[in-house]
C-alpha cells in the first residue's frame, strides 16, 4: 500500500461572508504532498496552489507565515479542480498522513461547503487517513501536541525548504514518518525515556531501614 503525506495551507474568509464563516473560517490556498511506494520509497510529489473565492487577498500574516502571495493564488484553479487533480494523483491503494487532524477537517469542511456530494474516492481517503502528529505523541506518551519543527528536530532530520511550505511539510513529514517505523535516533530516544520512567527499586521502608528517630 502506498503513503502520502499530504500538508495544506490556508487563508482566512472574509469577515464579510458570515454564513460561510459559520461552516469553514479558512480556505485552502496551497497542497503539497509526497507520495511513498510500499518500501517507503519517494516516488512521487504534488504541488498547486488553490484560488480562494471567499478572500481574494491573502492576509498579510499568512503572507509572512507562508510565503504565499496574491498573485501567486489569482490565477490558480479552485478548490474543487485541484482536490479533484490530488485525487487522481493519489490513484488507488493508499493510506494519507496527516501533521495533526487538521488538515483533514479542513478539507471536509472546505468540500462540504463547496460540492457537497461525496464521491467514493473522498470516502476511501477519509476512510484511510491516519493523524501522525497523534501517532508521535503516543509512541512517546505526550501530553500536548508537538510542532512538526520540533519532532522534526529531535529525530535528527534535517528540514529542506522552507518551514509552512506545504510541499516542504509534507516532505518533513515523510522524513519524520520513515524515522518512526525505523530510524535508530527515535529508538533511542524511546528506549532513553522508558529507562528514565522505570522505578528506582527502592522503597519508602527501604529509605528508613536502619534509621533511629530519637
């Protein structure tokens, strides 16, 4: 079964659609993914920026974050043309990763708003999208979520590209994901932990053996 791992960006709606507001508060403006074959091999990359239709200006801050521009977006297709073109591209037999369960909200909440009408393909890609970011945190029994910078960091990997760069994302992603299942960095860090959680063998009633209390 293959893997893709896929990184979105995002823009917010204009405050003056407020019913649109109410279903989805952002508009996917770039995909990027990369695409595993089942010996983890890259075989494979999606990239296109998306056209918003409820903001034609992308916010300043999401300009600095991103790296995206007005005039980057304008004359890209729509939403519904590039997450069809992503689907294809997916082809069959695959399972979608994710950084954190947001980026599959937001496209269920962007296609719901948009099309509406499900096609087999969206429900077999919902049906097999795993949340890495979830993944991560139980192997090391987390308690908040962790940054992709900062997993990416730990594991020793280094990002290529530029951070919110969704197709560099989604390559980190990757990366990270091929460390998990079999990189020496992570299993040292999991056999480290569980050593540090292991008791220290000593009890309360051995700490007061042989002790006098006048």
């Amino acid at each position: 079964m293959k893997k893709i791992f896929l990184d979105l960006e995002m823009n917010g709606v204009n405050r003056q659609y407020k019913e649109v507001r109410r279903m989805c508060s952002s508009e996917v403006i770039e995909f990027g993914a990369v695409k595993l074959d089942e010996n983890n091999v890259e075989i494979g990359r999606f990239q296109s920026y998306v056209r918003p239709v409820y903001n034609e200006v992308i916010e300043s801050k999401i300009t600095r974050l991103t790296g995206i521009t007005t005039k980057q977006v304008q004359n890209a297709d729509d939403f519904l043309e590039v997450f069809l073109q992503f689907l294809c591209w997916c082809g069959e037999d695959y399972e979608i990763f994710s950084w954190s369960e947001n980026d599959e909200i937001q496209l269920r909440k962007e296609y719901n708003l948009k099309a509406g009408d499900e096609l087999p393909e969206i429900t077999y890609m919902f049906s097999n999208w795993n949340d890495l970011q979830e993944a991560y945190g139980d192997m090391f029994e987390f308690v908040r979520p962790t940054a992709l910078s900062m997993a990416v960091n730990t594991a020793g990997i280094e990002f290529r590209g530029r951070m919110h760069n969704a197709l560099d994302d989604a390559a980190a992603t990757a990366d990270l994901y091929r460390e998990m299942i079999g990189g020496t960095t992570i299993n040292r860090i999991k056999e480290d932990l569980h050593e540090a959680k292991k008791p220290i063998g000593i009890s309360l009633g051995d700490l007061f053996t042989g002790l006098q209390i006048a």
